[in-house]
C-alpha cells in the first residue's frame, strides 16, 4: 500500500491525487454578477449537494495553486450574495471548459463560451439557457478554509428557483436520467460520461434488509469466482435460501451469469440442491 502524508508532497501532487482519487465530481456551471452587475461564469467540481430541506448546494472556488490569488466568482459573491448554479452535461462539455479560461476582470464568459445568458425571476445573476437544470440560488454564508494557495472558500447556497429544460423530463414530467447525458471531472484533464447505456441501477437495501457477507455460506462466501460485487448481491436477500449450497465453481460460474443480469433469485435457485 503506497501512502502519503500530505505536508511531504508538494500542493501540486496533492492537488492530482486528490482530484483523481475523489472523482467523478459533478460539475456547477456558476453564474455570479459584480456589485456593477457584470455577469461572470465559471465552472466548479468541488460541488455537490448537501441538504434536501433546506435545499443546500456548495461549491468551492480554491485560492489558486499557483500564485494563492483569487478568483473572480469568490469576489463577486462577496459582493453580490446570489448565484444562479446550472449542471452540466455532455453538449456543452467544451463551452464549460472554454467558460474557465482565466479572463481578465469583467470579461463575461457567457460571451467568450458562447452560453446564453437569460433573466433570473430572483436573484440578479443570468440563468444558462443551455444548461439542462438552473438552480437560483442565495448565498447563505462563504467559509474560507485557508490562506495558502489551493485552500477552498465553501459557497454555501440555498435553492430558491429550479428551472428544467422540457426534453430532459419523461412522460411523468421527472427529470429522466438516461436523457440528461451528465458529465463529471475526473484527475488531470479527464472527464466521465454518463450516457443511457452506461448507468445501472443497484436495488437500495433499504427496501429490504439483507442478509450481510456474515450470513452468507461458506462455499459461496468463500468461492474464487464470486467477485464482492456478486457476493453484495447475494447478501442482499432477506432470508438464506435453504438448502445444501454448490461449491462447485462451474455452478457459482453459471450463477454469476444470472447475477450479471441483476436475477439474484434465480441465481440463489441454481446454487442450492
Ligand atoms: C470542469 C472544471 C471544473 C473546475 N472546478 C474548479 C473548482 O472546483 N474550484 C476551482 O477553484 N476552480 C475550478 N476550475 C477552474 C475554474 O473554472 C477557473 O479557475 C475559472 O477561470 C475561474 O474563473 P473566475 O476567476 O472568473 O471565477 C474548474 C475548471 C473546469 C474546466
């Protein structure tokens, strides 16, 4: 096991490891205004949602590596407390990337990245038209959590207004997956993909209460073929088929199979007799 303590490695090398081992990040599109009301927009991966009721999204705008400067977003939501949050998927991966291009003060990115910049109902910042999902947002409190460069500026923000874009909702009006495309920031310059044919669902165990790697027999638990992902699968029935249980690793072998196609009942069926 390699390990590192990170005041031995220098901010750079933390900065790589850190964002290539915490990865995919989703990615807020952040659109903020100057106390003149000049538009700014930048994107984000230190981002995520924490909260439901209240509805709290956080993004985190980093004194830069480089030079320990800050950056215009951070400057402007402490000036204007509002920023409008827009997620981000695959058709406009390369204008997001083209939007972080570090313009001088004032320069609108909305122009530069070619997004188009359309009137909130509550807040100052533009929405993103493009954006399959804008969130308008109040600054509830900015927490700095360094002076060093590479130290992050929490943007705590609650949600005021969703806005959604029509072709990304299904027939019931939900915001529908498969359809959104997202893409997320991965280390270095990659980013991931979430297209309809590469999500897969997992059953929540909260529905039902498996059973756990403990309970699990012997020769299952203890099989070469079985992967952690399997046994998770296995585990997560709520009650032990009975019976006497194959070792035989060309039946845990076909069972897998099963498992693949998420038939965990059947694939319990063939490793009983
Ligand atoms: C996909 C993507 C994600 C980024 N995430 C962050 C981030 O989480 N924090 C950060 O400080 N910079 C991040 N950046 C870099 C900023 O977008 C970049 O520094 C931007 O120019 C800042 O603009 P501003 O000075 O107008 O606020 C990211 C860039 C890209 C392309």
């Amino acid at each position: 096991m390699k390990t590192l303590i990170p005041s031995e490695i220098t901010p750079v090398q933390l900065q790589t490891v850190m964002q290539t081992a915490v990865s995919p990040r989703p990615i807020a599109l952040a659109s903020t205004v100057d106390k003149d009301g000049n538009s700014n927009l930048s994107p984000f991966s230190f981002f995520n949602m924490f909260s439901t009721v209240p509805p709290v999204l956080i993004f985190s705008p980093s004194r830069r590596v480089r030079d320990n400067t800050i950056k215009h977003t951070l400057e402007n939501v402490l000036e204007v407390p509002e920023v409008v949050i827009g997620t981000v998927n695959f058709p406009i991966v390369q204008q997001i990337s083209l939007a972080s291009t570090e313009y001088e003060e004032g320069v609108n990115e909305f122009i530069k990245s070619g997004l188009t910049m359309k009137d909130a109902d509550l807040v100052q910042p533009k929405l993103i038209e493009e954006c399959p999902v804008n969130f308008e947002c109040k600054v509830l409190e900015v927490k700095s959590l360094g002076d060093q460069g590479g130290a992050g500026n929490l943007v705590i923000c609650e949600v005021q207004k969703i806005h959604i874009r029509e072709e990304y909702l299904d027939e019931n009006g939900n915001l529908d997956q498969a359809k959104l495309d997202m893409v997320a920031r991965l280390g270095s310059n990659w980013y991931s993909r979430n297209t309809a044919d590469n999500l897969f669902e997992v059953p929540k165990p909260l529905v039902t209460k498996g059973i756990g790697f403990d309970l699990l027999p012997d020769e299952i638990k203890f099989s070469r073929i079985f992967t952690g992902n399997d046994l998770g699968m296995l585990a997560n029935v709520e009650i032990l088929p009975a019976g006497n249980y194959h070792s035989d690793e060309n039946v845990h072998l076909g069972a897998q199979k099963l498992l693949l196609e998420s038939k965990i009942e059947e694939a319990w069926k063939i490793l009983i007799y």
